[in-house]
C-alpha cells in the first residue's frame, strides 16, 4: 500500500466516539493490521489511556478538549512528533464529547499531514438509547462522518439491526458502514473522506485571514481566551 508519506505529506486519522465506544479497539486494529509495519504516532485526549500496540508512540494531549480549549495544544503536539519522531501515520483519538466537525480546521494549522480517515465509533448495544437521550447532538455526531463502525454489532439481533441501520441511513445516507474489526480498509476509507470533505462537509474558516499565512483558521467556538490568542498571535506570522 502507497503511504502519502512517501509523497512528504502524512496521513492522519480522526477517530471519534463516545466514550466506552471501542475507539481505542479500533485503533489497535489499525496498529496491528493495516499499519503493522509502519511507525504511528497517536494523540490521545483521555487520561490514562495508553493501552495501544506495540508500535504506537502516544501522546496524551491534556489542557481540556483537542476540538476546542486544548486544539493548539495537540498542533504543537503533532508538530513536534514530526519533527522527532517523523511517524508514517497519525492517529487521534478524540474524548467522549470530542466533534469531528471542531477539529477539522486543524488541516490549515498541519500543512505537512493530510486527513486519511474520519471514523466514528458507535456501540451498537447502546445506539437506540442514545439517539434517545442526546437527540441532535448525537445525529450531528453520525452526520459529521463518511465511515461508521457499529462496535458491537453481533450482539443485535436481525431486527434490531435493521432498525439501526434505517436510522442511519437517514442521518448519513452516504457513509459507509462497518461492522467488523477485518472490514477496515484505509484507502477506501480515504477516498470516502477526500469525497466528503470536497463535498463542503465543513465551513471555509479562511477566507477573512490572509492568504500567505501559516495559520489560515480560527479556533472552534468556545475556546478558552488563552487558545483565541494563540491562534491570533501565530496568524500573524507570514510564511
């Protein structure tokens, strides 16, 4: 399989969930399947979560969530992984609360990495009462993603996995649906991605900063006054 590192750029994945979801399983899948024989480093934003494979070199991004108060903290955490460890592939795994949609800006912060994958992970045991208690902010979550994996799956039966893949057609009709741990193929994945965010599954958050800077976004909304001047401050700085 080409890597994009090979062409200087690195791949990174997004892995979203709640928490208990099974995204760290999710991530050891990758480590010990289709990146086995690659250097991975992997961004985490839970505390105490270090239970990857081998060949992970993890870091744990503290400071409050990646996708708002704690996302310049992860920039200079990735940064200074490529700089030291010059990984083949990026891994971060978001918190429990952590939104796909908040840190897709980070692309205009990392011009040397590429989103590869956007994945999120549902627990399929735990889907029908979720819809119910999160309501929008849970389909928002399903709508943000071009890949759902349904951990869990085999523990439904035929009718209850029906009923869940009916309502996530109606959320997301085009994103792909996995069920299993060997159903994962990054590059297919990525040719969803690359389709879903050409398709404008995000805001243009660069159009009122200049365009020869560094730092082409803003930080999400919400974010603390320390990380809106941080990103101020850096936006300043010309290429």
């Amino acid at each position: 399989m080409k890597h994009l590192s090979n062409c200087g750029v690195t791949p990174l994945d997004l892995i979203a969930g709640l928490k208990h979801s099974g995204k760290t399983s999710l991530i050891n899948a990758l480590l010990r399947g289709p990146y086995r024989d690659q250097a991975v480093s992997v961004f985490t934003n839970e505390i105490g979560n270090t239970d990857y494979a081998e060949n992970a070199r993890v870091h744990t991004v503290l400071g409050g969530c990646i996708c708002c108060t704690a996302q310049a903290a992860l920039i200079a955490e990735i940064r200074n992984a490529l700089r030291l460890e010059a990984p083949d592939h990026l891994i971060v795994e978001l918190s429990g609360q952590g939104t796909i949609r908040d840190l897709l800006s980070i692309r205009s912060f990392l011009p040397d990495c590429q989103i590869h994958q956007l994945i999120y992970v549902l627990n399929a045991r735990k889907f029908q009462s979720l819809a119910t208690v999160m309501g929008s902010g849970f389909s928002g979550q399903i709508q943000a993603s071009p890949v759902l994996f349904l951990n869990h799956w085999a523990a439904l039966s035929p009718a209850e996995q029906e009923a869940v893949r009916t309502q996530l057609h109606q959320w997301n009709p085009v994103a792909r649906l996995l069920t299993d741990f060997g159903e994962i193929d990054p590059e297919t994945n990525h040719a969803l991605c690359r389709s879903f965010l050409s398709a404008g599954a995000e805001p243009d958050l660069s159009a009122d900063l200049p365009r020869h800077t560094a730092f082409r976004s803003r930080p999400a909304a919400g974010a603390s006054a320390e990380t809106k001047a941080f990103f101020r401050e850096k936006a300043s700085h010309q290429i």
